[in-house]
C-alpha cells in the first residue's frame, strides 16, 4: 500500500467530503431542470434483442465502459455501477496514486445509491412530464449518481485517516468484527447535524433565481431545487451509506 | 416545418439562455476543482495505432457516439463536435420536436468552441499541474463545452424569435444577403453590458466558499474560479459567437 501524506490528511478529507456537497448539489439543480422523462427508466420499453435493460441503464453501463478505458476506475475514489462492463484503460496515462488497504476493492454500495436515486430521490424533486430529452437527463442523471457514490465511498478514506490517527480506537471492534462498536464509534450527531444544515444553506445559496436589478440582486423565494430535499437526501441517505461504507472498510482494514 | 408556440416565445428563449448561464457557471466551478492536467490534450501522446488525437478527442468523440444513440443530436438545442462520428438513435424513445428551419442543420460552430476552450479558456482558470484524474477531468470539460455550446448555438431560436415577431425588419437584409446589416440589427449594447454583469454576479454568487458558522454565512473572498473570467468569456466568446450564429441562421431563412 502506497502511502501519500499530502492526499490523506483529516484536514484534505474534511475539504474533500466539503467541496463534494457543492457538486452534489449543482449535480441535483442541473438533473432538476428536466422533467421526470419515465421511460428513460422503463425497464419493457426496450425490446430489441440483446438488450434487457432500461434505456438509462443501457446508457450508464456503455459510459462506465468508455471512462474505464481512459482510467476513471484506476482512482480510488470512483466506483463503477456496472464492475462487469468496465475495461482496464489502455491508453498511456499515468495511473493516480493509491492510499488505502487493498480491500477498498471489494466494497462496492453502488446498487443501493442506484435505487435509492431512482426510485426514492427522484420523484421527489423531478416534475412529471416527458420533453424527449433523454441523452441530456441521462447525463444529469449520471452526474448525479457519480457525485453521490463518490461522497458516499469517500467513507472509505474517512475511515482510513481514521484508523491512522488513532488505531488503538478501533483495533479491538475490528477485531472483534463489531460493527455496532465501529459504527458507534464512527457516530457524532453534531457534525451530522452541521453537515445537515451547511447543505441545505448551500442549496439556499446556489439554488436560488439570481436577478441583476440595480446592481441589487433579488432572491426569489423559489428555489431550482428545494433545499430540505438535499437535506434530508444527507440524513437518510448520504451519512448513513458513508457510515456503511467506513464500517465495512474498517472491518477488512487488519486483513 | 413544425411549430410549436409554447417552446418558442421571446419569453421562453430568455428564460432558457438565463438558464444556461448557470448551468455553464456550475461545469466551470466543476472543472475548476481540477488542475489543468494537459497530458490529456496532448495531440502526441497516443502512439497507439489507429490512434491520431488526443486523449481528449478520442473521449468525446466516443462520448459523442454513445449520446447519439440515445438521441442527443435529434435535439435541434444540440450540435455534436465530431458530427461524422455520430450515428442515428436506435432506441424505442420519442424524438424532440422541431421548431426552426431546416437550415439550421448546416450551422455548427463547435470547432470555433472547441478551439476557444482548450486554447483560451482552459488555461485561463486551470491551475498547472497533473493529478491523474483524467477521466473525471475530461467529463468535466465535455460538460463545459456542452454547455457552451448549447448556448451559443440557441442563437438560432434567438433569430427564428426575432425573425417571426419582426419578419419585415430582417427581410431586406436577408435578400440582400447582409452580414453586415443583420449583425447591427442583431446587437443590443445595454442588454449585453447587463448579461455579463448577470454572470459575473452569478459567479459570485455560484462560486463562494459557503462556511457555516453560527448559522451565519461567512463569504471568504476566494471564489472557486475569478467572477470576471466568466464576464469576459461572455464578452468576447459566448455573445458574439451567439450572434454569429444568429446571422448565419438568418441569412438562410429565408431558403
């Protein structure tokens, strides 16, 4: 295991996990100015033979394929949603460094961030409706899902800077396999409840209409996307998950 | 020609290139995250057969590819930057309508978009150095130049709303086949002056370090990229390239 200061500090996590929110948050505004467009996700509207999948599946998994081959999955900070279509890259680029426990490779939440995008996050802020857009939204779409799984697997660098910091902590529950004493342990509500509130004060922030009057810029009380959804999105979904994913690691971290 | 009122008003073309302001802000601050990583548009680096671009052109062009199937180019709002790479949709889904002439099919500036970003752009706000992100940083850049050039090639509903609310002011000028005239009858100062400052409020806005502290925002004075980088790439890129689009639109209007 190659090991690089710079990249893992509690300090560059703390940034990185920061920094993240906003492009989640851009991410759900840019997703949020489409319509539902459903039968992107039908999964009986293709029935062509050789294809068993919705049209966005469809399109997700020859993406992962492409940005494979130019690396995207040589990082350890990225996860595909489709580990059976991606390719080793062949071109001649340098790989990015890599700093966790070579068990990192085996966890993998992307099917759950999956259908809690689309079948929870979703409906809740996308208008019904269908504009033919489907190339687009699927972009958005997938944007959206690659920030989530990247914030949500970033829990395993969490953990590792964790566990270097102080491993006398946790030893004893991976030991032990515990993961109530891990999850305890990796459990502080009033961050949560920092992370909570700096989101949705974000979303308050990028999501509003700006209007130039004056030089005086008016808020309108609409927002692109409404902030408690993102909130929320953090509190049940986001920590939890990345809590799960620093368990798991932490659990394999002394294989 | 198919016309659809409820797509193309004055009002709904305003609000669409309003839109697209924030949307090209947002894949700027997310390409910003990023160091300019120059290994990726360099022409010479593959010596792979078969191969004889850059790392980056073959990303799009296959990005390009893929969308296509799915549609992307059926959209009227989207002009590929590698058109001979693209194939026609092959799936189950509706095509967008059409509302323009179909003159509109031969117009593509994407060479002049590409060549404005990877030249002027990019290095403008891109700090030096290689991070080995590659494959994120080339998504980031094709999000830019979708964006961009989405807008700049709006300007065709732009002209086909002018020409339809004022046919007989653009008439003579296009029979008479007058770049030169329709370009004066295109250029309104005061709504551009108002436009760039509109995007660099934006920025501004967009581009803050959000930190919450007390519940009380605290702006820090680094913005994720320079407000008056935007401004001035509207100045001298979005807006007269918009308009160039506008007149070579116009002056096949009447075909």
């Amino acid at each position: 295991m190659a090991f690089n200061d710079d990249k893992l500090s509690l300090e560059s996590v703390r940034q990185s996990l920061i920094r993240l929110e906003d492009t989640i948050i851009f991410s759900l505004i840019e997703r949020a100015k489409y319509p539902l467009n459903s039968k992107l996700y039908d999964q009986n509207l293709m029935e062509i033979p050789g294809f068993s999948c919705s049209v966005f599946e469809y399109f997700v998994k020859e993406t992962e394929a492409l940005q494979s081959k130019v690396g995207r999955y040589e990082s350890e900070e990225e996860e595909p949603f489709f580990p059976d279509a991606i390719f080793k890259p062949d071109l001649p680029l340098p790989k990015p460094p890599s700093v966790l426990h070579p068990a990192e490779d085996s966890i993998n939440i992307n099917k759950d961030i999956w259908c809690m995008y689309i079948n929870k996050l979703l409906p809740q802020f996308a208008t019904e409706g269908d504009d033919s857009n489907y190339a687009c939204i699927a972009s958005c779409d997938l944007q959206c899902l690659q920030a989530l799984s990247r914030r949500i697997h970033y829990g395993k660098f969490v953990a590792e800077v964790k566990f270097i910091d102080a491993p006398q902590d946790y030893t004893p529950a991976i030991l032990a396999q515990d993961r109530e004493a891990l999850m305890k342990l990796l459990t502080f509500e009033t961050v949560e409840e920092m992370v909570k509130k700096r989101v949705k004060k974000k979303t308050m922030i990028f999501a509003q209409q700006v209007t130039l009057n004056d030089t005086i810029i008016i808020k309108e009380e609409k927002y692109k996307i409404d902030p408690s959804i993102v909130s929320q999105l953090y509190a049940d979904w986001v920590m939890p998950l990345t809590k799960h994913v620093e368990v798991e690691y932490l659990l394999r971290r002394l294989d």
